[in-house]
C-alpha cells in the first residue's frame, strides 16, 4: 500500500529565504504525486503535480518539486518566500491501481519569519 | 456554483445523535470525494463516487458511516449514532473527470460531538 511521509512537522523560515519542503512516498510502481496547501480557515488547494515526464515541475505560486525516483522523494521548493506563504502544506500520492485513493502526509505547517 | 460548497459548516451534535453532512460539487464535475482530517493530519480517503455510484467505500470506518449521490451532484455523508471519536472535520472534493484529474475542495464541515 502506498504511504507518504512528511518527517518535518513545523519549519520556520525567514521572509525571502529560500524553502524547501520534504516529501517521502512509498509504492511499488510510479506513483502520482501532489502537493496541496491549506490556509487556516480554507480549504485545500492543489499547487503542483506530478503524474509523468519531465521531473520537475512548476506550480503556481512560485513555487515546484522535483520527482526523484531513486530517493522516492517528491520535495517542494520556494527560491524565496513571501509572508503569505505561511500555512500548512501537504504531500500526497495517489496509485494507477487504485487512482480513486489519495494518501496524504500529516503536512507540514510553513511560518515565515519578519 | 464557483466552488466546492459544504453545510453545514459547524455541527454541534451530542453522543447518539443521526447527523448528514452535504456536498455540493462544482457543477459538471463527474467524480465526488468524501475526506476526513483530524486535527494535525492530513485528509484520510473516505469514499469516491463516480457520476452517482459510489466506486470505492474501502475508506469508511464502519457501518455506522455510509455516504450517497442519487443524482450525480449533490451528495450527502451521514453519520449514525456519532461517537466522541467522529469529531473532526469532513472534507468534501470534486474533480471534472478520472481521480487522476484535480480534486477541488470545499471548505469542510467541522464536526464535534459532545
């Protein structure tokens, strides 16, 4: 069964620093891949994903992942955040076999520093 | 409408109680996702249904949790004599086409049961 870890609970980063996000997924096969972001009081909204070709992709925001098999990681990165970007960020991955499930990580909540 | 819409958003409901949980899907969207979210986690798969069958139920916890869409578009989650435990709050996404596509979500209802 697939799984998807998100070992970072809280980050705290300075306003214009750069950001990067981990992301661990577990599946036999190529999975597809999302991230989401959820602001306090909101609901979920997609920034990028992943389903085949080119590794690396652009989202909005500013913001892209890159898929890398090898390491079955699917990080999301910022090269310089805003203070709009504090919220709560989720990884997620979804099976060919089973495409209607969708599993998330347990997120990982973003601050941004003055 | 313009978005995924849920009611109510707050439920108050004591131990025992009956209580149904709406969804209302961006119109045109053929696939309807039910999500729970603890606080702290991400979303966990519920069900998913496919213009009005239901396609995947493998994520209700019991059978006190059933979900329906006799039309194709609204669709209504109901929970049977809740318990403390069924506190949480209960996502609902759309998407136009295959799982594959991007699930939209609504706001959620938060449920609390006393």
């Amino acid at each position: 069964a697939q799984s998807v870890t998100q070992p970072d609970i809280h980050i705290t980063v300075s306003e214009g620093a750069s950001l990067e996000l981990r992301c661990n997924y577990s599946y036999g096969a190529t999975p597809y891949l999302f991230w989401y972001v959820q602001s306090p009081g909101q609901g979920l909204q997609l920034l990028l994903k992943y389903f085949s070709g080119d590794t690396l992709v652009q989202g909005i925001k500013g913001f892209e992942a890159e898929f890398k098999r090898s390491q079955s990681s699917f990080n999301l990165r910022k090269p310089s955040v805003h203070w709009s970007d504090a919220a709560e960020y989720f990884c997620a991955v979804g099976a060919w076999s089973s495409a209607s499930k969708i599993i998330f990580g347990s997120g990982t909540r973003l601050s941004i520093r003055p | 409408g313009a978005g995924v819409s849920q009611s109510p958003r707050y439920k108050v409901t004591k131990r025992g109680q009956d209580v149904a949980l709406r969804c209302d899907p961006i119109s045109g969207h053929v696939s309807l996702y039910w999500y729970r979210q603890a606080l702290g986690q991400g979303p966990e798969f519920l069900t998913y249904f496919n213009y009005e069958a239901q396609q995947d139920k493998s994520g209700l916890p019991n059978d006190r949790f059933s979900a329906e869409r006799p039309e194709g578009s609204i669709s209504t989650l109901t929970i049977q004599r809740t318990e403390q435990r069924d506190s949480a709050m209960y996502r609902c996404a759309s998407s136009l086409g295959p799982p594959t596509d991007t699930q939209y979500f609504g706001p959620g209802t938060r449920l609390t049961v006393l």
